[in-house]
C-alpha cells in the first residue's frame, strides 16, 4: 500500500435477518462491488468458500458514484445459495430485494460509529 493511503475499517455486520455490508473512506468517484465470497451451510459449514465475480466492467450491482463525504447506499441484495451435492461446489446468485429503509440503517450505523462518522451520519439523517 502506498504511504499516502490509510486503513479504513470494513466487514459485515449482522442486521436483522441479514447483514449489512459498510466500508469507510473508500476514495472519490464511481466505485462499485466486485466480488461476493459465501460459505454454503447445511448443520456444519465445509472448508469450501464460494466467490461470485460480478467483473470489472458492465454490471450495475451495488454500484455508486462518490461525489462528496458522506454516507452512500449501495442497495440491498439477497445471496441465494443452491447445493449441488456434497463434493462439488455451491452456486449462487445475487438478486435485488427490499432491505430495510435509509432510515433504519443510519440509525444502526450511528450507535457505534466514531467521531468522525457520527457527524456524517446524523447530517444524512438531518436530511430524511
């Protein structure tokens, strides 16, 4: 990593029925995911991780333009998973599905957030 670039913290966090997805301080302009990685579990989880590629050109998932600081919404999205027997590898796909409201996930990103984002934060909720 160059010396002029920081870490900034990233993961899933469980939310609901599902998890929420955040990154901080990822840089200006559009950006967009590239890559899902999920383990198929049936009562105990094999060593085989599953990776969906969406490319790096001409898909419109999870995809923005970063214009300005603040808080950007990727949408949201279901991993459904298929097992296709025991030694062979899962499949899934990703489909868009109604997650919860801007709302409800600011609020949820606000309780831990730290300085820098909880200003962020409460302004896109001013903004509501």
């Amino acid at each position: 990593m160059p010396a002029n670039q920081s870490f900034f913290s990233a993961g899933p966090r469980k939310f609901g029925n599902g998890y929420l997805l955040y990154h901080i301080g990822l840089p200006m302009g559009p950006t967009k995911l590239t890559k899902v990685d999920t383990m198929f579990c049936v009562g105990l989880c094999g060593n085989t991780i599953n990776s969906y590629d969406f490319g790096s050109q001409g898909s419109s998932v999870a995809a923005v333009n970063i214009r300005s600081r603040g808080v950007y919404d990727f949408g949201s999205y279901d991993i459904v998973s298929q097992s296709n027997g025991l030694f062979r590898p899962g499949s899934f796909e990703v489909r868009r599905t109604r997650g919860p409201s801007r709302r409800q996930v600011l609020e949820f990103l606000l309780e831990d957030a730290g300085d820098d984002q909880r200003a962020l934060i409460q302004a896109a909720l001013n903004r509501l």
